[in-house]
C-alpha cells in the first residue's frame, strides 16, 4: 500500500468503466432525490418545462427545479444543483 497520497490520484479516463454503467440505463427508471424536500421520484415521473432553449425537471412534490439540460452548439449541458442524487 501506498504512503505517498499522490499515487492514489488518477486521471478521469479511469472512472470511465464505472460512469457508463450510471449514464448507459434507461434514465426514466432512475430515482432522483430533492435537494430543497428530500422527496425521492422516478425520473419519468418529474413535471418537464420545455422551451426552445432547454429542458427543467421540477421536483413532483415540490416544484424546485432538479435538473436543466440544454442542447447548445458548443456541447450538451446538464445541470443537476437542485438534486442530492441519482439512483440506478
């Protein structure tokens, strides 16, 4: 075992194999956690504002925002502040 911290630090390409076995699934069948209630939905089942310019999932019990996403030339973008996590 290691005593020097540095050798336990790895570059990103290492947690590939694990990110894909999160982002791969159906993610309707994910369960979200509200950041602001703590209420746990489906993802399926959260209230989708749509609009030219990107999507908001609202919490089903109370209406914070969880996730935006938004389709941009540069790249997609995600952002999940108003989420504690994800489960598959």
């Amino acid at each position: 075992m290691s005593n020097n911290v540095s050798d336990l630090l790895l570059d990103g390409n290492v947690a590939a194999q694990l990110l894909q076995r999160i982002f791969v699934p159906d993610i309707t069948l994910a369960k979200i956690r509200c950041d602001s209630c703590d209420c746990v939905s489906g993802v399926g089942a959260l209230t989708l504002d749509a609009s030219p310019m990107g999507a908001v999932l609202k919490c089903a019990d109370c209406e914070s925002d969880l996730m935006r996403a938004v389709d941009t030339p540069r790249g997609l973008w995600l952002e999940m502040t108003g989420a504690r996590c994800l489960l598959f």
